[in-house]
C-alpha cells in the first residue's frame, strides 16, 4: 500500500479521504484526541458491565432477544456468536473499494467516542485498511436497518481471524494468515465491540460517496457531450444565454448552460449557421433543454452530498455511549433512510442524464434529423451501418437505468421476529445505484464518440477548441475517423475508459479551464 495515511479523528472524514483511502489505497491512523475519545467510552462500558443492573448490548442478547440477561462468562461468547452469525451475506464479492470505504466509515464511529470499543479493536480495524486486507464481503444481506448488519459482520469476522480475506496483492486467503503475515494479533471482542463493529449505515454511505463523486465529474462529462450534439447537429447555442437562466434561477441550470456557452465558444460549425439566412426556429428538446435536464440532476446531487457530509459527521451505533453522561442509550439512528432516499434518488437523475443523451445520439444517426448528415453516420450507406448498432447499446442500458431508477427505499420486509419492523433497503439503492453510474458512464461515452464523428464528417467546418480537444484526444486513444465499417466494440470501450478516467473532462478543461 501507499505511504499516504488519512487521519481519524472525532470529526468527520471528508469526501476525499473516503476516496483516498478506498480507491488510492492510502493507510489509516487514529488521531490521540480519537484514542483518547475511545478510551472513555469504553470506561463508561466496562463500569456498566460491572453493574448488576442489565445494559442493553452489554449484558444482554439482542434485537428480540434483548430481554435475557447474559452472565460475564459467557459475554465474549455473545459478541463472537453475533459476528459469526451476522456474517451471512451471500453472492458475489463486494468491490474492495466499498469494502475499505466500509471499513473507513465504521472507524470514524469509532473514533467519535460514542460506541465504547477498546482502543485496541479500533487500532486493528486501521492495521487492516493500512496492510491492504479486505474481509470478502457478499452482495445479499443488508436491509439498510440496524445498519449493513451483514456486511459489517464480515469485517468484524475478520478482525477476530476468521472468515475470508484478500490481501493487498488481492490473494484471497483466511483472515488468520492475512493477520500474522501482517505481523497483526486478531482481538477476542468484549462486551460491546461486537454491536459496535456491525451496527452503522456505513456501506451504503460509503457507495454513495463514491457515487457522488463519481457522478460530480459525469455530468460535467454529459455536459461536453451536449455541446457536441448540438453543435454536430447545427443546433443553436442562443438558448444557454445567462439572462434566459437567470429568470427560471435553478443553479444546476445556470452552472451547465454557462458550460455549454464556453464549450461552443469559438465554433465554426456554430457561426455557419447564425447568420440572417438560418431558418431553424428551435432545436429538439433534447438539444434545447440539456441544461434544464442535466442542471437538475446537478442540484438533487447537490443534495445527495448534503446528507453524505450529515451522515459523515454522524456517530451510528445501537446503543450509543454518551460519557458526559456516563451511560448507554438505544436509538434508532441506524435506520438508513436518509442515506437511502439520495441513493434513490441519484438513480434516478442518472437514468434521466442517460436519456437524454441517447436521444442526442439517435439524431445524428437519422437522415430526417441530422441535418445533411450520411445515414447513421455511415461510409456507404446500406452497405455500412455506421453507429446504428452503437445507438442499440445506449437504449438497452438507459433501457436497464429505468428499471434501476425504480426506489428501493418505498420496500421494507420485516425481520428479527418483528422487532426490525420497517427497514430502509439503502444497501439495495446503493447497490443498483452502482450499476447506474456504469451506464450513465457508457451513455455518454457513445454520444461522445458518435459527435466526434459527426464533427469529422462537418468538415471543412470547424468545430470549437474545446470540443475539438476532445475529438482529438479520441483520435490519439485509437479511435479513428469516419470511415467504412469496422470492428465498434473496442472503440465504445476505449472511450468509456476516457470518460470513466476524466481524460475527457480533462481535455476539455485543457481549452477553457475549468467547467463549473
């Protein structure tokens, strides 16, 4: 792993340390005000343990067997069985990414002071994000209420030596010999930490961090896609004027019409038709309003990022240490509402981004609408098919994002003999949300690539500096110009490469610097 280390401490981590730590591999440390906030707590649990008067989740069962008072004998037992036994997620492994994202947010919980952990469960749970070691963590078992119980537990499990793990190399192997060839001691759980360990909203928080992020640099993608198309398409750039935002003042709207302006800025293909002699009244809305569409989208990720940033500063736990107070409160802030609603939600503005885009691209691609240009943009047409088939591709995945869009969070199965009555499903939108993001990724990397295209085939008109970049960097990747047909599937999957890694972004914002 890297020399780069993210502290913990008892305030939140931010966006990019989650990034940080989950997709740049860095390490982990516990800051001494967090180790010292742990130790309190945990004075706090051990004085109740003491105590003959029962303490939910620290002398006593759990959930709906809440009510049997545990003996101290049998209490390391009650917190190794919890584990062992939530660990029961099933099908596929979860990407590492998520898991260290998991892992990092269980730990910020534990840093706050408020969960009553021994310092050194806390300390190891750091060893393992800091050695690369990631439990296997399984697709099914959460339903996003007392937490992603069973995903957690899988990272508990490993923190005891048990279960399986991937090391940094991604071997997978047992917990135990990741542990000593680590140099690293499991920990026997004592009262408490097992609860501790599992009770949090951290994997479907941890997903949708990574999916804002994600998201953040698609829709200023999506937005360079636009420019193309209408500028491809010989639409108009007079609809993204600022004084037409400023009366409908939406600031997505404002932030994605203003990116438009300076991408087409400088467009011969544009000024070619701006003159007296233009007859086009209006453009197709999917040209015409892209501003309003992706703007949109812009302001409810606005809002997805609100809650992540609460729910980053958030202590969830079941029941929750209070040391001013010294004592131990159940509470119901596990329930991954909040968290699920914005997972939904992201779902659908994405299915909607990637809508519009494919509308954007079947323009291009017919004779009545294109505007002169070859059908499906082909080299000979009926014997070359040009990206007829590529615009297949778009609408089977927006065509899957509809279906993804549909909310997880309206759905709860009661569990836990009726005690879990209601329960959010967040882990299931943040998981489909994942699979969204793909295909919004994909979407927009087809209409990039048929807009260049279509800008190739303009010629000798030309295209402003900014998309240009873009056409030229597609060009440099590989992906070549208009021509007869060829095999397309390599040349989709290089620019969804470029779109995934921002290269895209990047060169645009190489001409017109950054885009908002």
């Amino acid at each position: 792993m890297g020399d780069t280390k993210v502290e913990v401490g008892t305030g939140p981590v931010s966006f990019a340390d989650v990034i940080a730590v989950a997709r740049g591999g860095a390490g982990v440390r516990l800051s001494e005000e967090a180790l010292a906030a742990v130790d309190r707590a945990r004075t706090v649990v051990e004085e109740l343990a003491a105590s003959p008067t029962p303490a939910y989740g620290v002398s006593t069962g759990f959930g709906a067997l809440a009510t049997r008072h545990i003996a101290p004998e049998l209490r390391t037992q009650l917190q190794r069985s919890l584990v062992r036994s939530h660990a029961a997620g099933s099908g596929p492994e979860v990407e590492r990414e998520v898991v260290r994202a998991l892992m990092l947010l269980r730990l910020s919980t534990l840093a706050t002071g408020h969960t009553g952990v021994r310092r050194q469960t806390a300390q190891l749970m750091a060893d393992l994000l800091s050695h690369g070691i990631t439990p296997v963590v399984r697709e099914y078992g959460s339903l996003g209420c007392s937490g992603d119980l069973a995903p957690l537990s899988h990272c508990a499990l490993a923190l005891m030596g048990e279960g399986e793990v991937r090391d940094a190399a991604g071997t997978l192997m047992p917990a135990a010999e990741a542990l000593a060839a680590a140099g690293l001691e499991p920990v026997e759980l004592a009262e408490k930490e097992g609860l501790a360990l599992i009770n949090g909203t951290d994997g479907m928080l941890g997903m949708l961090v990574l999916a804002i992020t994600d998201l953040l640099r698609l829709l200023r993608t999506a937005d360079i896609a636009a420019a193309m198309s209408v500028e491809g398409q010989l639409g108009t750039d007079r609809v993204f004027a600022p004084e037409l935002q400023a009366i409908r003042p939406h600031p997505g709207q404002a932030d994605s019409a203003a990116n438009l302006t300076a991408l087409l800025a400088d467009s011969g293909v544009v000024a070619s038709h701006r003159g007296p002699d233009c007859n086009r009244v209006q453009d197709a809305y999917s040209l015409r309003c892209s501003p309003q569409v992706h703007g949109a989208a812009r302001d409810t990720v606005g809002w997805a990022a609100t809650v992540a940033e609460r729910e980053l500063a958030s202590a969830v736990d079941n029941p929750v240490v209070l040391p001013e107070e010294r004592r131990l409160e159940s509470n119901g802030n596990f329930h991954g509402a909040p968290v699920a609603y914005v997972l939904d939600f992201l779902a659908i503005v994405a299915a909607d981004v990637a809508s519009i885009s494919e509308r954007r691209t079947d323009r291009f691609l017919d004779k009545a609408r294109n505007h002169g240009l070859p059908p499906f943009l082909a080299d000979d047409p009926g014997v070359d098919s040009g990206h007829m088939i590529a615009q297949y591709t778009q609408a089977a995945i927006v065509s899957e994002m509809k279906r993804l869009a549909v909310p997880a969070s309206v759905d709860s199965i009661p569990s836990s003999a009726m005690q879990e009555d209601h329960v959010s499903m967040g882990w299931s939108a943040a998981r489909k949300l994942r699979r969204s993001v793909d295909g919004l990724t994909r979407v927009v990397a087809v209409e990039v690539l048929t807009a260049a295209r279509a800008l190739d085939l303009r010629a000798p008109l030309t295209p402003s500096p900014a998309t240009a970049a873009v056409v030229r960097l597609l060009r440099e990747a590989g992906i070549a110009g208009p021509g007869p047909d060829r095999h397309l599937s390599p040349e989709i999957e290089t620019a969804v490469s470029l779109v995934h890694s921002g290269a895209v972004l990047d060169a645009a914002r190489s001409v017109i610097g950054d885009l908002l």
